[in-house]
C-alpha cells in the first residue's frame, strides 16, 4: 500500500489543527465548525487508506447528521455566549500541566520511531478485499457474522444512551414546577 | 494467498448449549425493553411495575447464572466472548447489586421525589453492560460493553438533577471517565496496531509467537489499557475523581458504584491479565514492569485510602476512601495472585465479599439519610442505636467487616489476600496492608462509638423501614455473617471459579 506523504501530511495536519481550535475556539458555533473540518479531514485519511466506505459513511454520519445536530442544538440553546468561566489557572499548575503533556508526547514520538515498521500483514489487503467483492460487501458480511456481538451491542448502547438522554432532558420540566 | 472467507455459516446460528449460555443476558435484556415498555405506558402508573420487573428480572437471571455456574466453558460468538464459570460467578455479583440496589432505593427515590422509573431502567442496562464486560474476550465487546456501564452509571449519579454538588459530581465523572474511556481505547487500538488482532488470546499468541517483534508501540498500549482500568477501579494515583463523585451521587447508586462497578472492573481485569498472560506466557522483562507498577499503585491504594478516610466526618466521604483502601487489598489479591497456591481465588472471594458488606452498609446509609442527602455527618449518627437498635446492630456488622474483624467474612477475606500475598513473598506490601488495616480499625469504630455511646442531639424522626430494604439488608448480613463463620464452602467456589478461566 502506498499512500501519497503529501495528502497524508496535510489532512493530518489539518486534523490536529483543527481539533485544537474545538477546544481553544471562544465560540461554540466555531467550535462546532472546527470539528466538522476535524471530521472532513479523517474522511480523507480514510480515504487514503482504501477504506471508501467508512470514509463515506464518515461525512454522512459525523460531518452531516451528527454535526448538524449540534449546530441545531447551539442555536435552539442560543449559547452564543459562554456561559461559564473557568478563570485563570495557576501558573505552577499551567506550567506543570503543560510539562507532562510534552512528556507524554515525547514518549509517543519515541515509541512510534522506535517501532519497526513490522505490523502483521492481515488477510485483509486490498486485492483481496477486490476479489471478495468489494469495500462495502466485506465489511456488511463481516459485521453480520464475525462481529455481531459488537454490533448488535453498540444498538443496545444506542438505547441505553437514549434513556439516559430522556432521563436527564425529562426533569427539567420537573424542576421548573418546584 | 487464500481467497477471503468472510461469511463462516457456523457463526450465522447458535446451538442449543450456547443459547443456554446466554439465557442471563437475554432475560436481563428482555426485562429491560419490558421495563421501559411499562414507563411509557400512559395507562398505568409505571411505579409498581416496573419495579416489580426489574427486580423479577434480576431475580431470574440469578437463577440462571447460578444454574450455569456448574456448567463447563462455552466460546460463544466467534470467540468475542465466553460463558464460564468466572463470568457466571461475577453476574452473580452484579445482578444482586443491581437487585439490591433497586430494593433499597424504591422507598428513597419516593421521598426524594425522583421517583422516575428510567432509574430501574439504567441499573439493568448497567448491569447487562457489567455482565458483558466479564464476559468478553474481545477488546471491542470489552469496550462497547463498559461504555454501556458507564453510561448509565453517568446518568444515575446525575439523577437528582436540580441539585448542584449532584450535578457537579455528574460532570466531573462524565468528563475524567469519558477522558479514561478514550485512554484505553487507544492502547486497544495499539495493541490492534502492534499485534493484528483484538481478541486477548489472540493477542497472546502473537507475542508468544513473535517475541522479537515486542516493540514499544505494544508497551504503550499495553499500559494505556492497564491505566485505564486502574481509573476505573479507582486505584491511586488514578482516584481523584472518587470521593467527588461519590459524594455527590444519590446514596444508592453511590453503592452501586462501590459494588457493581468495582466488581465488574475488577472481574475484566483480572481475565485481561491472565489471558495476556500474566504469571506465565510473556516475557519476564513484560511481567516485572507489570509487577512494579502494580506493586506501586497497590501499596499508595492501601495508603491513601485509609489515611483520609481518618479526617472524613461525612459517612458517605468516609466510605469513599475506604473503598479506596479496600481497592488496594483486592491490587494485592490480584498481584499475589500468580505465586500463590490459591492462585486469585482470595482476590475474586474478596470482590464478592466486599461487596456484600458494602451493598449492606449503603442500603442502611440510604435509610438515615433525609432530603437531598444531607444528615449523613457522624455527628447525626449520635444515638441511633437508641431509636433503631436492629438497623445499628447490621450497621455495626458491615463495619466490622470492613474492618477485618472476625467472624464477619471480612475478616476471612482480608486473612486469605494477607495469606497469599505471604506465599508470594510481597512481604512489604504485607506489612503496609496489615498496618494500614489496623488504621482503619479507627474510622470504622467511631461510627460504632457515635451511633452507641453518644447520646441523641434534638429528636429525630423515627425512620420506616421498607420490607425491601429490610430485605436487603438481612441478605446482605446472613452472607456476611455466613461466609465469616463457614468461608470453607466460598473458597471452594472461589477456587473453581478461577479455575475455569
């Protein structure tokens, strides 16, 4: 497999970009947009790597539903405004924060350039995907046999998120009574 | 290379012995889709039913589970997960958390004006998560399933919404778990990256097979994933976001978090650890690394937990260090576990015996405490003993135990991990439990003192006891008080449990 440095490096860059600026961006709604950019850009990373279909499936789910929904939700809530002030932090704990985070990056870097670029070869290459029929027939046969627990529990999560989503949403016309 | 085989059509279908093996997990869904039927029914008013449902259904899956108990080792799904013993052992635990836990909020949620039946609702989707989680042999049904425990466990403690150190302690735990979550899938996703495989005795046989290839991408995986059970588990320096939340939680969930949670974190921990290998199979330059930082982690656990727990005057704090403490025994059971003759049969009987005495205590906690969790100081304790004799004398029993003293389980528990951990020449970490539990003597009887010897301040309210709660507790007490005179059968259990897996 050979994917392009330059596309790689940019959407990666693009990407680490981008998600710094969800969290450092004032605003919810150039927050929001910032991680449809994040979204966009893993799309294309998914895309290099020949996995089409989650790259398609990433824009439709993430970028568009999901996103929209925030969007929506910013708006209906018109936070526009932040609502919280976490104050300035301590300059011993910024600094000491800060310290660690590199650290921790560092350690990273170390560990990905020491690596051998030995990772095992699955059956899962891109020719043989092509014999089998293709991106999207392998991976609907694989996720109906092989991997049919997780899948069938991620929609048991879906339902117990959505309770809970209720649960939560449901007694604020409780708590506007009393 | 040979042509992709994608379709197995032995996976399409399930024999008869494997649907049996999975009867627990249906029920206890089935229950659950039957409960949230009853909330939305508008004809009827959901608080009995669903109630009852809940609790039939946990009830039933008991029954199951203690049925499969006896069975033999069945591989389900393609391997994804497995029915054994030990996963049968620890829904067991589980399921009766998540049972008592809804006989001892029922009356509460009333009084509290939560009465919401989507409560029941989440502990038995908590449960099933638990229950998937031991269950699994897989990262990705390991991490899907202790997402569907975290989640609703996020949303029970936020429950009483309009409170604010409630809200907070929500908050907080959605963020520091959320962020945890994230740190162990990623070292899954490396250790997928490293090794080609999410299924841990996949895993296994490729590090066996390829002991050059061991690289740090592994190794960094690998502690990711040990670091975020360690958050889970609550284990020092990973326990900041403990007392906080548990303080701030509604009392029974705060004791469904003490039982259920640290029960089902410990149970897939320990089943990750021997599955990789731990104690034999991996290189022994992998195994001391894994021992130090659980050695570290294990002696701070035992320390902190039961030094703060000294300066808490509020209960529901108090109980929060301790369960810390209590954490750092169980590290010890577990570290012990590989060079010992009972292997981690000490470790796993300390788990379900923690969590009978704590469920116990905490159902009693949820009885004394009044509106939005306040009165729950020791000082209000005063003379309790005077009002409610039978509620004090079980109080006293479950803290006793938790202390170590004989002839609770307590006390036979904490002899068997001190015991192993012997055999395993942990002799220092010996020393600091031993010393540390006799710390905790401390703030265990100074509850004992205020609800005996101290005399009542103004006159509190008479508290009713629910048949439920009492029920509760009286189980909670016969388990306690049985395993402590006769621990000879637990520990049998204990032993075969661990031998299945």
């Amino acid at each position: 497999m050979n994917i392009s440095p330059f596309f790689f490096y940019g959407f990666g860059g693009i990407a680490i970009a981008c998600a710094l600026l969800v969290i450092l961006g004032k605003s919810p709604v150039s927050s929001a947009f910032s991680l449809v950019m994040v979204f966009f850009s893993f799309a294309g990373i998914y895309a290099l790597l020949d996995a089409h279909l989650i790259a398609a499936l990433q824009i439709f789910v993430y970028a568009g539903a999901i996103m929209v929904l925030f969007i929506f939700v910013i708006m209906l809530l018109n936070a526009d405004v932040p609502t919280f002030d976490l104050g300035r932090t301590h300059l011993g704990i910024r600094i000491v924060a800060g310290s660690i985070s590199l650290a921790t990056l560092l350690i990273f870097i170390w560990a990905f350039k020491e690596t051998p670029l030995t990772a095992p070869v699955a059956q899962f290459t891109p020719e043989n995907i092509e014999a089998a029929g293709g991106n999207t027939q392998v991976v609907s046969e694989l996720m109906f046999s092989e991997y049919l627990l997780p899948f069938e529990l991620t929609s048991v999560l879906l339902l117990a998120a959505i309770i809970g989503a209720v649960a939560i949403a449901k007694r604020k016309l409780a708590a506007g009574r009393s | 290379m040979e042509a992709l085989k994608t379709i197995q059509p032995d996976l399409l279908t399930l024999s008869q012995d494997q649907f049996n093996c999975l009867v627990p997990y249906f029920t206890v869904f089935a229950g659950t889709c039957l409960s949230i039927l009853l909330s939305v029914w508008g004809a009827i008013k959901a608080k009995w039913p669903v109630f009852l449902v809940a609790s039939l259904t946990c009830l039933v899956a008991m029954v199951n589970s203690l049925v499969l108990i006896q069975g033999t080792s069945q591989s389900l799904f393609n391997g994804m997960m497995v029915s054994d013993s030990y996963s049968h052992f620890f829904n067991l635990i589980f399921l009766g958390s998540a049972l008592f836990t809804i006989f001892g909020s029922f009356r509460y949620l009333d009084e509290e004006k939560m009465q919401h039946p989507e409560y029941y609702v989440l502990v038995l989707f908590a449960a099933l998560g638990m229950m998937l989680m031991t269950s699994a042999q897989d990262l990705i049904v390991l991490f899907v399933a202790l997402e569907l425990m975290s989640l609703c466990v996020y949303v029970l403690v936020g429950f009483r919404r309009n409170d604010r150190k409630c809200n907070e302690a929500a908050m907080k735990y959605f963020i520091l778990g959320s962020a945890a979550s994230a740190v162990l899938l990623y070292g899954a996703a490396l250790i997928y990256g490293a090794t080609g495989s999410t299924e841990i005795h996949s895993v296994l046989k490729f590090v066996q097979d390829h002991p050059q290839s061991l690289n740090p991408i592994f190794g960094l995986g690998f502690s990711m994933v040990l670091f975020g059970f360690l958050f889970k588990v609550a284990a020092v320096p990973f326990h900041m976001w403990m007392p906080d939340v548990y303080e701030g939680a509604p009392v029974p969930v705060t004791g469904f978090m003490t039982t259920g949670l640290k029960a089902a974190a410990f149970g897939t921990f320990v089943r990750v650890l021997l599955a990789i290998g731990y104690g034999k199979g991996i290189s022994s330059a992998i195994q001391s690394h894994l021992h130090d930082i659980l050695w570290v982690s294990c002696a701070l656990t035992m320390l902190v937990g039961n030094f703060i727990a000294l300066t808490q005057v509020n209960l529901k704090r108090m109980l929060a260090y301790s369960s810390i403490a209590h954490t750092g025994y169980l590290l010890l059971g577990i570290l012990s576990g590989t060079r010992s003759e009972l292997g981690f049969a000490p470790g796993v009987m300390y788990i379900l015996i923690y969590s009978a005495m704590n469920l116990g205590a905490f159902v009693i906690l949820t009885l004394l405490s009044s509106e939005g969790d306040s009165k729950l100081n020791l000082h209000d304790l005063s003379g309790v003993a005077r009002r409610h004799p039978w509620l004090s004398f079980a109080m006293s029993v479950f803290l006793l135990s938790m202390a170590g003293i004989p002839p609770t389980a307590g006390f036979a528990a904490k002899y068997l991990v001190f015991y192993s951990a012997i055999q395993a020449n942990e002799i220092p970490l010996v020393v600091i439990g031993v010393l540390s539990s006799a710390v905790s003597v401390f703030y265990y009887l100074r509850v004992l003192v205020y609800m005996y010897m101290r005399d009542p301040v103004g006159s509190p309210p008479v508290l009713r006891v629910s048949l439920w709660s009492g029920l509760a507790i009286a189980s909670m007490i016969l388990i306690t008080i049985e395993v402590g005179v006769l621990p000879e059968q637990m520990i049998d259990l204990a032993k075969r449990v661990v031998l299945s897996l």
